[in-house]
C-alpha cells in the first residue's frame, strides 16, 4: 500500500537516496532541506515515478518547524513515515580547542531539530494509528572517538530519544527505529571539514565505504517489514570498519 514518506535533509546523501528509494516503489514523498535549488532538481528527476511535495526548511528555526505541518497541502498531510535524517557534524577539534558554535548547531540541528520535526509528525501518527519514525543516529552515539565529542554525544541522544519514543508508544501500532551508520561516503566530511575536498577524501581513501544507496536500502528495509515487527536500532558498518583497542598513553610518567 502507497504510504506518504517526510525526509529532512533530502538535498543530499542519505535523504536524497532514500527518496530515490522510496519513490521507487511508487510512495508519496515530502522533502525538505534548506538547499531549494537541489530540492527542486530532485523534485524533477523523480515526479514521473510518484507524488513529490518539496519544502525548503531549517529544522533549527523552531517557527519553521511549527509552521510546517500546517503549511503542507491536504493529500500530503497524513504522514506514515519520518526519516529524521537532517544532521552535520562540525569539525574534529578536542573539547578544549572546538569553536563553541560548532557545539551549538551540531545540538540544534541534530537534537532539537530532531525533537522538533518529531513533535510535530507524532500527534498525527497517533491519531491515525499509523506510523514510523525512523532516526538516523550514528556508529559515534555508541562508540567514542578523538574528535567526536559533542557530535558522538548528538547522536547518543537520537539513540536514547528513540528507546524512549518507543516507550511512550507502546499501545500503538507506531514504529520507532534508530539507524546507526558507520563510514559512508556522502557530503558529510566535505560539511564536517568546512569545504575543504582534500581532508574530506582522506576520509575515504583506500576505504569502501557505506554508500548512500546502502543506508536507503536498509531504510526502506525497516519500514516494509510486517507491521508487527519493530526493529529498535540497526547498526551498519562497511567491512572495512571496526572497533580499535582502548588507547592507552605512554607519555605521561611521572606527572600523575
Ligand atoms: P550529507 O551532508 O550528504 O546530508 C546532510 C543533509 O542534512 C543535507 O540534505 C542537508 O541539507 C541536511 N541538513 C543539514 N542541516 C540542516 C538543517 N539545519 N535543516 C535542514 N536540513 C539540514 O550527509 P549524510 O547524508 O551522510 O548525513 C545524513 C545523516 O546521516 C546525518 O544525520 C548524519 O549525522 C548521519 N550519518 C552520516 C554518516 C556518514 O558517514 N555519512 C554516518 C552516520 C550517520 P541542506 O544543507 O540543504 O539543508
Ligand atoms: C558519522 C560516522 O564515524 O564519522 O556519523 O562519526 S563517524
């Protein structure tokens, strides 16, 4: 059955592909990012295979969020999917050298964003006892890393708000997941490294990473299950990815 499908962050990556998934199988979509001009390119390339709603938005300007719902035209209203997938990491610095305002749009996009758009979609979903929300948390919201910091701690809170969310609604036929991707190849290290290409590719080099297709199939995946089956959180890594051993400093002798 044809479901209506809202994804933020859809001008790129991740949410571009997921649109291009689930227009594929024929499902309403409604698209949001702040990059029109891409929105609209995306818009064009996939309105032969079904209805696309486009909507320029900033999921960290509360008004616009607030506004949203209402806004959307009739026949898109009834929303069965959120992929709350809007989010950036800024910077690799230590805590004790990292620009205070990386800090502050990493929790205002990818926390109360988050919050936002989901506070907004669930009273509907609740009302139509039809639903599923899923959040694209991250590998770094589980483990730490140099670096990760405040955004690894941003996505430990879509972790929790997930578990959370499904707790508030056990009783409904709502489903909540939480997709947590390791390396994957999109525009998220060109965002993460200010736009500079040559410390985004190192990123990737010598790598195969997750690719945006690979997430957006796993997306569509979780929500075409029975609707009896809730996957909580899935967590996908490229094989070339896994787990260091806890560092340990050599150099610090005698001056503990
Ligand atoms: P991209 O940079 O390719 O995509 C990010 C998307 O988020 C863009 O469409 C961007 O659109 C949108 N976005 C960013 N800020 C805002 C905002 N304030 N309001 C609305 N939209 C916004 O990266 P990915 O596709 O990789 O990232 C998607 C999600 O996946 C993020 O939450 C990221 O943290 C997560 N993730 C990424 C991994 C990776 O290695 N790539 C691994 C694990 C998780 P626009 O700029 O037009 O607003
Ligand atoms: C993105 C994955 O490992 O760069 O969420 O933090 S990682």
């Amino acid at each position: 059955m044809k479901k209506c499908i809202l994804i933020t962050g859809a001008s790129s990556g991740f949410g571009e592909a997921c649109a291009r998934r689930f227009a594929a199988a024929g499902d309403d979509l409604v698209l949001c990012a702040r990059r029109l001009h891409r929105l609209k390119e995306l818009q064009a390339s996939l309105s032969s295979h079904c209805r696309v709603h486009i909507q320029p938005l900033d999921v960290t300007d509360r008004q616009a969020v607030e506004d949203f719902l209402p806004a959307l035209p009739d026949s898109f209203q009834g929303i069965d999917v959120l992929v709350n997938n809007a989010g950036l990491a800024l910077g690799m610095e230590p805590a004790y050298e990292v620009d205070i305002n990386d800090w502050e749009t990493m929790v205002d996009t990818n926390i109360k964003g988050l919050m936002r758009i989901t506070r907004q979609i669930l009273p509907g979903m609740v009302e139509r006892r039809r639903g599923h929300i899923v959040n694209i948390g991250s590998v770094a919201g589980n483990w730490p890393y140099p670096g990760g910091n405040a955004y690894g701690a941003s996505k430990a809170f879509v972790k929790q708000f997930s578990r959370g969310l499904r707790a508030d609604l056990l009783g409904t036929p709502l489903r909540v997941t939480n997709i947590e991707p390791g390396l994957a190849e999109t525009e998220f290290s060109l965002v993460r490294m200010k736009g500079d290409a040559s410390k985004a590719g190192d990123v990737y080099t010598g790598t195969h990473p997750l690719s945006a297709e690979d997430i957006a199939e796993i997306v569509f995946w979780v929500t075409s299950l029975p609707t009896h089956v809730n996957i909580n959180a899935l967590e996908v890594m490229p094989v070339c990815q896994a787990w260091n051993p806890l560092a340990i400093d050599r150099t610090l002798g005698n001056e503990l």
